[in-house]
C-alpha cells in the first residue's frame, strides 16, 4: 500500500544514509516495540487530512562498532501523504 508521496517523503528524510534500514528491528533493539506501535498508528488520526488507520513504517539502525543500535517509527497516511515520528 503505497500512499501519494509518503514513500517519497520516507526516502527524503534520509535515514538510508545514515545506516537506518526499513523493517522491524530485531529483538533487543525494540523488536517488541511494533506490537505497541504497529497497533497505534492503524488506530491514530491523521493531522492533516483527519482520516483514521495510518500505515506503521517502522526503521531501525543495527549497532555498529561505536555506534549504539537504533529505532524510528514513523506514522503515514496512504490518503494524503503525511509522515509523523512518534
């Protein structure tokens, strides 16, 4: 499901580039994260157009050498295209 621009809005915030990979991050690194998160993003308001049920796009970074593992949840609504961490 692919909503108008947010694929375009994810790819533009630039987490590829800094190591961040789409999915839900392995157990440990808030694998857990997505039975709470996944759940309220389809149940969340989108604030721009008001519509109910946004798509959970979750990204993770894995610990690397000095750098600490990482997770970004992100909140899109496949009617207008809004993109919203939480």
């Amino acid at each position: 499901m692919s909503g108008p621009g947010y694929q375009q809005t994810l790819g533009g915030l630039g987490l590829a580039a800094e190591g961040y990979r789409p999915g839900t991050p392995p157990a440990g690194l808030g694998g857990d994260a997505a039975d709470v998160d996944g759940p309220a993003a389809r149940e969340s308001h989108c604030p721009e157009c008001g519509r109910t049920g946004r798509d959970y796009r979750p990204w993770y970074r894995p610990a690397h050498m000095f750098q600490p593992g990482s997770y970004r949840a992100f909140a899109c609504c496949a009617a207008c295209g809004h993109v919203e961490e939480f």
